[in-house]
C-alpha cells in the first residue's frame, strides 16, 4: 500500500491545537502495513520537509542577522526547549564548538529538567512555565538572542522563557511546526514550518523533530559563515585536537590555495599551526609575520585580511 491509497473510512480528526497533534490519514493503516510498505509511508512523509523548510527561510534568514548581530557585540544566543527539541538545541550548540571552534559561551543550550533530560524523559518538565523564566532571568542579558524550540509551538516552559528573555531586553525566535502558533506574535522572529500531523499521532520527533534539526544546523553553520569562519566551503577553524583533524587541515589549506601538500605542511609548521595565517600567507604571498598582522588587523576575517594585502 502506497500513501496514495487511503481508505475512505478514514477521516482526520478534528480538533482544536497544533497540527502535530491530528491524525494523519496517510498512515491509519500503518500496523496493518509489511514492514517495507511502513517504511515507505514513514519515508513518504518525511520527503516534505526539507519543502517545509524551504517556505521559512526568509525567517530564518532574520533570525541568522539576529544572532550575528549579537555574537559581533560580544551577546550570546541561547536555545531553550523541552524533550526532543531541548536535546536538538543541546546537539546543534555542542557540535559548533569542534566544527567551527566556535567559543564555548557564544551558544548556550537550556533543557526543561536539566541536565537528565538529555537521557531520559522528563515529561512533565515541559509544562512549568515558571521554570523556562527563571533560568532566563539567570542567564539571559540584553542584547543576547534566544530561540525557543517547540514542536506545537505552545510548551510552556519555552514561552516561560522567551517571555522573561523579552523583559530582558533579549532578541527572541521561536521554532515550531504550527504555522499559527499564537505565540508567533509575541517574538521578533517567527519560525514556523508546516509540517502537518506526524505518521504516528503526536509523535514529534518524527517529521516535526526533523525540521527542527534542518533549521537549527542551516541557522548556525550560516551564523558561522557570516562570522568568517568558513572560506569557500571550508572549515578554517577547526581545532586539530587529533591525527585526522591535523590531516584535514592540510587538505583545506592544499583545496584553498592550490599548493602541494609540502608546501601547505610548511606554511602551517611557519604558522605555529594556525591554519588562517597558513592560509592569509599563500593565497597573498606574503610572509607569515604580515598574514598574522593582517588577520588582527581584520577581526581574524580572512577575505579582509588578503584585501588589505592586496590594497
């Protein structure tokens, strides 16, 4: 049976609240399915998100110049979320820091029931509102942006905590999979991805979990690009904290420049290791002393530190 083929007994049901909360008719017959035909209604389902998304990009677009904005004032972005969104929040701001070498404070992910929760439910956490707006009143500061991820939109301790980020002066988003969230107009940046009820009835780690993840990792490596820390479609500045990490440095410095292998190897060893002055260094020829002038010179930007040896 193909998601086509519905039977004509089957009707959604109508109810008031978000949309991840309806019975999708696409898969009502889904324990009667062999294990192959689930998996296609499974992956039917899941081939519309990435179309999803693509209808909020301007948004997110909005909320990546929010968050550059702050990081360039030395503010902070944070997420906060319940359940599968809080441990996507807490997966995309961990991986920033060996992808990117981003600083450890530049994103900073809060979990309802703390720490735990990251390994196991803690379901009624979600609902305490009084929570999400204490710990924003703990850690969020004017100037900072913080992004709230609810798959309905409605979780209360998410609009607990942008509602005491918004006394706060802070910069808010909220991420959901309810187009009408009512929250929406009580953000600077709304974000809402129409994903439609889920395969199983209420389960949003399924389609809803998967647009969050598709956001969130567009959201930051953008944030990331904007603040230089990609040049071309390369990652400049990775950690070499081990033996494959110091061979990937030398392929992006042999992708970026065009030089051997050898000479990549040497303008690193000349750079004590700092692959941006490696870099700066042989794309503009200079010496590795006027790369490292230039990089401080820029704010580490590397395609304004070869404009500036170029000028």
């Amino acid at each position: 049976m193909t998601t086509d083929q519905v039977p004509s007994e089957v009707r959604p049901v109508v109810r008031v609240g978000a949309p991840t909360e309806l019975r999708n008719p696409l898969s009502a017959d889904l324990d009667l399915l062999s294990t192959r035909d689930m998996l296609t209604v499974i992956n039917d389902a899941d081939r519309r998100v990435p179309a999803a998304v693509a209808g909020v990009l301007d948004q997110t677009a909005a909320a990546v110049d929010l968050a550059v904005t702050a990081l360039r004032a030395g503010r902070r972005v944070h997420y906060f979320g319940a359940g599968t969104s809080g441990r996507l929040g807490v997966l995309d701001a961990v991986e920033l820091i060996p992808t990117f070498n981003s600083p450890r404070h530049w994103f900073c992910a809060h979990v309802a029931g703390g720490r735990d929760a990251m390994w196991q439910a803690v379901e009624d956490a979600e609902d305490d509102h009084r929570a999400g707006a204490a710990e924003a009143t703990d850690c969020v500061g004017a100037g900072d942006v913080v992004v709230g991820l609810a798959a309905s939109g409605r979780t209360p301790y998410v609009l607990g905590a942008l509602a005491a980020s918004r006394a706060r002066q802070a910069a808010t988003v909220l991420l959901c999979a309810n187009p009408e969230a009512e929250a929406a107009r009580e953000v600077d940046v709304f974000i809402g991805v129409d994903t439609g009820p889920e395969v199983i009835t209420g389960s949003t780690r399924m389609k809803a979990g998967t647009a969050q993840k598709l956001v969130l990792n567009a959201f930051s490596t953008a944030v990331m690009v904007r603040l230089g820390r990609v040049y071309s479609n390369l990652m400049i500045d990775v950690v070499a904290t081990n033996a494959k990490l110091r061979g990937r440095m030398i392929t992006i410095l042999v992708e970026a420049t065009g030089c051997s292998e050898e000479l990549s190897r040497r303008a690193l060893h000349e750079a004590d290791g700092d692959l941006k002055t490696a870099l700066v260094s042989l794309v503009s020829g200079a010496a590795v002393t006027e790369a490292r002038d230039a990089l401080a010179r820029s704010d580490d930007q590397v395609r304004d530190a070869l404009a500036l040896l170029a000028s």
